[in-house]
C-alpha cells in the first residue's frame, strides 16, 4: 500500500472503507509520492445525496451527507485532479499523472434529484452491469433497480446470443441468474448505492406460478392451482392468459382473495429480503387486458390497485417493515382512482411510466393536445404527446402528495432512432431539469446497459443533469467531448455529430406511420446525400486518430471509426427506407451482418440486440407489417 497516503475514516461503514481503498488506489496508479492525509467523514446526515471537499494543512477534508456520499466525494475529488471514467468498463478510464496535489479545491454540492436510478434493461452480460454500476458510482448516480427477481431475461437475451451466429451461445440457468443477483447486490451495497427490484410478476406469484420474464406459458391454464383459475381476468367472457402470456394476464383486481394474495406474495418477499429499498408492485405487463367481469366494470383498475397498495402497507407496517414501495402509472393504471385514496404517502414513491410518449419533444416545451382521453376499459387510447402524458400524473398528483419519479425510456429504444444522439440528448436534458416542475424527485431510466456507441454522451447527459439540474446542455456538451476525444480535437466530433443529428431529424420517427409523411421523406432523401458528403469528409481524419491514439480516449476514436463505417451501410438502408424499395431489407441485413461481425468489438458499447430490433420495426414498417 501506498505509504504516503494516509486515509483517516471518522466513522465506520464497509461503503467509507470502500472509498478509502479507491482514493488510495488511484492516487498511486497517478503516481503520486507527496505525503497527503485525506480525512473521510460523515456530516448533516441525510439520505439525499451532499458532499463537501476542503483543504485542510496537509490534505483534504471530503465528507458526504451518508455513506455513498462520501464516495462520489472521493470520486469528485478524483475528477478535480483529472481523473475521467468516460464510458463504463476499463476501455473508459483515465488516469492523470500527479505529481502534487493542488490546494485550492473547495467543494459544496447537494444533488439536485434525490433518486437518480439505472434499470436493468435489453440484453446484458453480468459483467455489463458491474461495469455500469461501477461507472455510475463515479458520476454520482445512487441507485439500481433489477427488473423482476434475478432479471432473468436480461440476462438470458445475451448469453443465448440468439441473434448472431458469430457468438458462441453460454450456459445462463437459473443458478446462473441466483449468483449474477447476488453479486450485482454486494457491488450495489459496497458502494452504498440504493437497491430496487422486481415490477411486473406479481399477479403471476399471486396466482403460484413464475413471472420472470415475457415467455409464453408453458402448459397453459394447467400449471394453475384449480382454484385460483377464476382469479384471472375475464376478457370476451374467458378467463385464460392474456396471448398465452403469464406475464401480461391481469387478474380478476375486483375479488379480495386476489388483492390479497398479492399484498402477501409482496410481504413474503420484503421479509426475506431486508437488502431490497425499494420494491416495484406493477400488475400485468401489456395494455387493454383487465377484467371485464360484473364487479371489475364497477371500479377504475387503479381504484382496486390503490385498494392493494393499501392493503399492503398495512401489512408492511404490522410486521415493522419499513421497505418502500413504487406503484406505479403506466397503461390502463394512468387513469387514477376515483375513489379509493393512498392512505400512507410515506411508504410510497409514485413511478410515472410515459412509454407511449414521443421523444422528439420534452415535456419542458410541449403543450397539451387531446387532454386526457375517457376511460373505457380494454379500449383505452393512450397518450402521445409528452404534456398529454403529464396531465395523467398532475390526476394522480391531486390524491397523493408522497415522493415521486420519472421512469423513461430514452436510452432503450429512442436512443437508437439516431446514433449521432443530440436530439435524444437534448429531450433527456431537458426533461430531467423540468422533473421538478413535475413535482417529481428524479429519475429511472429504463434502458439497455451499453449506451456508449458512438459515444458515452447520453450517459454523462444522465448523470450530470440529475447531479445538477443548473448544469447547461452546452457544459454538458463541451465536458464530454474533451473528456472523450481531447479538448483540442473535440470541437469537431460536436460538429459532426450535432449536423449529423439535425439532418436525421426527419427520420427520427417512423415516417409512414400513420401515413406517409412525404415531406419528411422528401428532406430525409435529401439529408442522407449532405450526411454521405459529411461522412467521406470526417473519415481519414477519425480513422488517423483511431490508429495514433491509445488508451479510453484511443478507444473513443476507434468507437467512432466503427460508427462512421456503419453509416456506410446504414446511410443506403435508410435511403432505401425511405423509397420504400424492395431491397430495403436486403440493406438492413448488410448493417446486420456488420453490427453481428464486429459485436465482439462493440458489445461493452452497444447493445447490438436491441439496436437490430429496433432496425428491424423500420424494415418491417417499409414493407407495411406494423
Ligand atoms: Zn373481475
């Protein structure tokens, strides 16, 4: 150990003695000889995040509001000194040679959003996610959230690696799944970080049957307890799983034995699992699939979902169990009760989950255009412009007055409408800073776990916004960049990047759905030949520095070497997309066929499997299949 450095802690916690051994562990990999003495402490004890930095005779105070803060105390006092983690992994670190250790660094920060949470999403290796929690440790992101139990089907979509023959599939059984949570839980802990889990599943527990992922049901109604199978939702008078789907069957909310069933699966799981912060209690996953029988047409299904929310804390309390839970408004549930009212706003965070919304506009800058729609169940129309959505939560607003968080989708599919990421970052930008006019306190981000190709910019997006909300998009911006590419060179990736987006534009969003948008193709057709022009231009540059640069920002060069050789197919793809050709996926496959050769390169960046999907809605809807 590093003799020079010495590491008094003031109070005892694993999360303090963990950013000791980092502070010490990357003062010396910096090469630092000067004797420094960091003092670590603990001060204004609070579970939102602040941390101070000072200098004191022969080094540094740095405490923080609890345990965690006092590591993004380290980290932020890392990053003073130099030190970057530009994309997750150790192809983004970068390690500054310090010779002594300046003396002027003065710090006060209190985060602006108390939650700031990554969710397990697309396809995932568990290193992915280590490397993710690790990264967002260092930005200063405080919480994970595991979909599900073990976020089986994660897991599994990777290492099945059913969509590219040029990977070997890996053994993932449920063994696998139970040790994978484990870990990802002792990294959570370690670094003091908020722990989330489950969601969706919970009807299927009610019922006694597994609900870890969107697999099709595997004998049917059968593998259903006799009586309990007139607990499923009646749908065109039947009761059977909804599309053969377990996961997505909502049950009969009306019937008390159902609500309970589910109040206890829900205290059975928090009492085992004391580790857990937060649990999710969603219902079925899908839309416009709820029971139809007498006693569920009397009532909202938020009216028999707050009943269970209810019911729940209720439980909860009896047994002393102070584990919080996020219900959650998404779907039929954005519809709020009308009659039944939480009673506990305490025990609850309110989650809402705007998935039909449209990423082109943030909800800072969008007015409302249909006001909220009537409620006719199973026929329900969802909301599509980003204010529509929020007059649904301002409803659910009116009854509870609790805690409250965006869960949003940007970075799992929106982010992959345009790859030069500008106008997703802006959205992302700008909806996290109006959160708080939402009245709501942060942030969920349900996404894939590789969000760094091109760049890492939507992440550090993510983060620095959340951290601080006064922080401007152009800081963001210019932070990023230099950190990623070197401040002298850096100008010219924004350059490129922010063009490349704006000519995007056009084709953004699907562009013959409902109709087609002939003026939208029309610029699209016109963009793709000035993008092809920017591309050839941009290209032995990036492809020089990709060759004459190492280490993370080496890698943001080569990174982007590989992305403009993917617009050398992706460009005709879209081109024949929007000429509606029939070679259109005859194209596609070509950008396949590179995303698939080169996944072994790309695959702590990219989640190649999600992007393929989401490549694929644009052939399907060139072709007329939606
Ligand atoms: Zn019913």
């Amino acid at each position: 150990m590093a003799q020079n450095i010495s590491v008094i802690k003031k109070k005892k916690h694993p999360t303090i003695d963990f950013a000791a051994s980092q502070i010490k562990k990357y003062l010396k990999k910096a090469g630092l000889t000067q004797c420094i003495q960091i003092i670590l402490d603990i001060e204004n004890q609070s579970n939102e995040d602040t941390i101070s930095i000072q200098p004191h005779n022969s080094g540094y105070f740095i405490t923080g509001s609890n345990p965690r803060s006092v590591l993004f105390g380290v980290y932020r006092f890392l990053s003073e000194l130099g030190f970057r983690w530009i994309r997750p992994g150790n192809r983004g670190e970068i390690i500054p040679d310090i010779k002594s250790i300046r003396k002027n660094i003065r710090i006060n920060e209190k985060a602006s959003y108390k939650y700031r949470t990554l969710c397990i999403e697309g396809a995932t290796s568990l290193q992915h996610i280590l490397d993710l929690i690790d990264w967002a440790a260092k930005n200063g992101m405080n919480g994970y959230f595991i979909q599900f139990d073990y976020g089986t089907h994660f897991f599994k979509r990777w290492y099945s690696h059913q969509d590219n023959p040029y990977m070997k599939p890996e053994k993932f059984d449920e063994d696998d799944a139970r040790k994978a949570v484990e870990i990802i839980t002792e990294e959570v802990k370690k670094r003091g970080m908020r722990l989330e889990k489950m969601g969706h599943g919970w009807t299927c527990r009610a019922l006694g049957i597994e609900g870890e992922g969107w697999d099709p049901a595997k004998n049917s109604i059968s593998e259903i307890p006799e009586e309990k199978r007139n607990w499923i939702a009646m749908i065109d008078g039947k009761r059977e799983f909804f599309k053969n789907v377990p996961l997505n069957t909502n049950l009969c909310y009306s019937n008390p034995s159902v609500r309970s069933a589910i109040a206890d699966a829900i205290v059975e799981y928090a009492e085992k699992h004391l580790e857990v912060d937060a649990i999710h209690l969603w219902l079925a996953d899908g839309s416009n699939n709820n029971c139809e029988c007498e006693n569920c047409q009397k009532a909202r299904v938020s009216d028999f979902y707050v009943q269970i929310l209810n019911e729940l804390d209720e439980k909860l309390t009896s047994r002393n169990i102070s584990t919080k839970i996020v219900f959650l408004i998404y779907v039929d549930l954005l519809w709020q009760p009308e009659i039944e009212k939480i009673k506990n706003p305490d025990r609850f965070i309110i989650m809402f989950a705007p998935i039909t919304r449209s990423y082109i506009q943030s909800f800072a800058n969008t007015k409302p255009e249909q006001g909220i729609k009537p409620y006719i169940k199973n026929k329900l129309e969802f909301p599509k412009n980003a204010a529509d959505n929020m007059l649904y939560l301002q409803k659910w607003q009116e009854m509870f007055n609790g805690e409250g968080v965006d869960f949003d989708y940007h970075v799992i599919w929106a982010c992959y409408y345009d790859l030069n990421h500008f106008t997703i970052g802006n959205v992302l930008y700008r909806d996290i800073v109006y959160l708080k006019n939402m009245n709501l306190h942060g942030f969920i981000s349900c996404q894939n776990q590789r969000v760094s190709f091109p760049t890492n910019f939507l992440m550090d997006i993510l983060a620095k916004t959340l951290w601080n909300r006064k922080i401007s998009f152009e800081k963001i911006v210019q932070e990023s960049f230099s950190d990623a590419f070197g401040t002298n060179d850096s100008k010219k990736v924004i350059d490129f990047l922010r063009k490349m987006s704006l000519l995007w534009k056009p084709m953004f969003e699907p562009v013959f759905i409902p109709q087609p948008d002939e003026k939208r193709i029309a610029a699209g057709i016109k963009n793709i030949k000035t993008m092809e022009k920017l591309c050839a231009q941009f290209k032995p540059f990036v492809a020089r520095k990709a060759k004459s640069t190492t280490g993370a920002t080496g890698w943001s060069w080569k990174y982007l070497n590989y992305y403009l050789e993917l617009l050398e197919v992706l460009l005709p793809a879209m081109l024949n997309y929007l000429q509606r050709t029939s070679e259109c996926r005859q194209k596609f496959e070509q950008v396949f066929e590179f995303l698939r050769k080169n996944e072994k390169i790309l695959h702590p960046t990219l989640d190649v499997s999600t992007y393929i999907k989401v490549l694929q809605w644009r052939v399907n809807e060139a072709e007329g299949n939606t």
